[in-house]
C-alpha cells in the first residue's frame, strides 16, 4: 500500500510518500480500507517530537480516519466487510497513524459511521468534536441552565464547543472576530462577543450575569486574569490548547470564588470516553448538526502540503481532507 510516513522526528519536509507493508490485524484489530483522513494540530506535534509519545519508526503520520472494514479479527465481533467507519486516536502511544491506503484499528478505537453522513465531513470534524466533548462533558462538566464561555468560537474546536453546549441546554457566549459573528450565532449562541475589545473580560462578565460557569478558550493564550474575572462562583476553567503558554494565576480572587482549573489532551482519554464522545458525535452528525464549515479535498500524497499549511495557520476554519482514491485528481474545495 501507499501511506505519508516519517523516519525521524522534524520538520515536515521529512514526510515522505510512498510504498509502505501493509498492516495486519491482530485477534482485537481491525483492518480498514481508508476513505479520507485529515490533520490536526496535534498531528504536526507528534511529528515534531513537542507531544512526546512511543512511536514505531518508520511511522506514518496522522489520527483521524474515516474508512470500509476488510476484515475484523475473532476479538473484534460487531464489524462487518464494508461497513462505515471511523476513528480519532491513531498516530500516537505505539499506534501507527492514519495516512495510509489499509490501516488497523483497535475494536475499542473504532465506531460506524451513521447511515447518510459524508465521509469527508466526518473525518473533518472527528478530532475537534472529541476535543469539544472532553472539554464539556468529561472535565467541564456542564450542566443544562449554565453560562459556558467559548473563546474562539469561530474555530474548528470552538464550533464544536458551541454546537455541543447548546445541544446539552447550556446558554454560550462565544468570542470571535467580526467576520465569524454570524456564524456563531448560527450554531447558536446566546451572545457574541468581539474578541478585540479591550475590556473583554468585563463585557462577558456583564452579558453572563452572575458569570460564567465554564469558560474555555481554544486559542491557548490563557490569560486567566481575564479567565477569573469573567467566572462564576464555583466555575471551572478548561485548559485544552497552547502547548508552551505559561500564564499566572490570580490566587486570590481565583480561590475566593472556589473556582477550578483543570487542563487535558485528548491524546490521554480513556477509551471509554472517547467512546462516550464517539456516541455524541455520531448523533450530532446523524443530525446534521455537527459538521466542519469548509473543507478542502487533496490527495493522500499531498500530506507534506497540508503538514506545512496547518503549521503556518492559514487554514481560518478550513480543514484540509486527504482522500485515498483521488492521487491523481486536482485538489478542490
């Protein structure tokens, strides 16, 4: 088969594409033709070495995959030849990744793709919506009624967040440029909110009322003075973004509110919750309720292209899909 690999962590130019042995499943495993995949972020960590993670060398590239089953081991009942399927937890902790033309899954790891729902928009919205879940559900722990804050909200995660806030009752205050405010009152939010405004932390501390009960803010600047001000007795602040911030903590007020801060990387959740996050994801997409707001197809060869493309963060809500069938088409949006 043909996969993008690396032989060593660094830049991207490091990404080679070519043949690559074709994996074989073990008695728990599955064996996926893959459709399409993507890149993240995180992606271009792991290749770097800034995420520290066990890899096999040569080691091929990517997390997020959507695909056909071709056979499933006897451990692994419930996957039938040709089903739909997909899975976000690939490329990391032993696993090889997700750009290649065959790849093996983990059962645990791997779920059906809804009857009706694109590949392409699946795969684009696997990795943020896991994100977005975590962030709300396993360490926010957001209850129907409270205010969340979501900053960033016009971003692929921040969508996300807002789309799955509201679904769970939850009133959201998202921040964004002025272009992006429209579209975040589409996946409806309660207010929008300049970021550029100079006295943010006021303004949403204003709109919130009694503050907000969750804040979460996926640019990574973390400016938790302003975090704190805008918080509610007893709100939580989720730290899910910005590898090499490193913000101070205003103790004071911060305790006297009782407040918390946790942070997480959905590369260390439980494959129980990314399979709880895998069942609100599938609704959501079943629903047409989750899905990416602009993707652009390449071939999986040009992976090295969307490696360097995410790094120099030009992408504003693009998310870039690599397709296994297309090497030879023009890439389109």
């Amino acid at each position: 088969m043909r996969a993008a690999y690396v032989e060593e962590l660094g830049p991207p130019e490091r990404i080679r594409f070519g043949e690559f042995p074709t994996p074989e499943p073990g008695p728990t495993d599955v064996l996926v033709d893959v459709i399409a995949t993507t890149v993240n972020p995180v992606d271009t960590f792991v290749r770097k070495g800034v995420f520290p993670t066990a890899l096999p060398f040569p080691f091929v590239v990517g997390r997020d995959m959507v695909g056909r089953v071709v056979r499933a081991g006897p451990g692994a009942p419930g996957f039938g030849v040709d089903d739909l399927v997909w899975t976000n937890s690939l490329g990391h902790e032993g696993r090889q990744g997700a750009a290649a033309e065959r790849v093996v899954v983990a059962a645990d790891r791997l779920y059906r793709l809804p009857q009706g729902v694109d590949p392409v928009d699946a795969v684009a919205v696997a990795h943020p919506a896991g994100t977005a879940h975590l962030a709300l559900f396993t360490h926010g722990q957001v209850r129907p009624g409270e205010t969340v804050f979501v900053g960033g909200a016009a971003g692929n995660v921040g969508s996300a967040l807002v789309t799955m806030a509201v679904d769970a009752g939850a009133r959201v205050i998202a921040s964004c440029g002025p272009r992006d405010a429209e579209y975040c009152r589409t996946l409806g939010a309660a207010e929008v909110v300049d970021y550029h405004e100079p006295d943010l932390a006021a303004t949403v501390a204003r709109r919130a009322g009694r503050g907000v009960d969750l804040h979460i803010d996926t640019f990574g600047d973390h400016d938790l003075d302003a975090a704190v001000e805008m918080l509610a007795p007893r709100g939580r602040i989720v730290l899910l973004a910005g590898v090499r911030s490193r913000p101070q903590l205003p103790a004071g007020p911060f305790f006297m509110k009782d407040a918390s801060v946790l942070g997480f990387v959905i590369s260390h959740a439980s494959t129980d919750e990314l399979a709880r996050a895998a069942v609100s994801i599938n609704r959501l997409l079943a629903e047409k309720r989750l899905r990416p707001r602009a993707t652009q197809t390449l071939p999986l060869s040009a992976t090295r292209e969307a490696h360097v493309r995410m790094e120099k963060g030009e992408l504003h809500g693009k998310r870039l899909v690599l397709l296994t069938n297309t090497e030879e088409e023009e890439a389109s949006s």
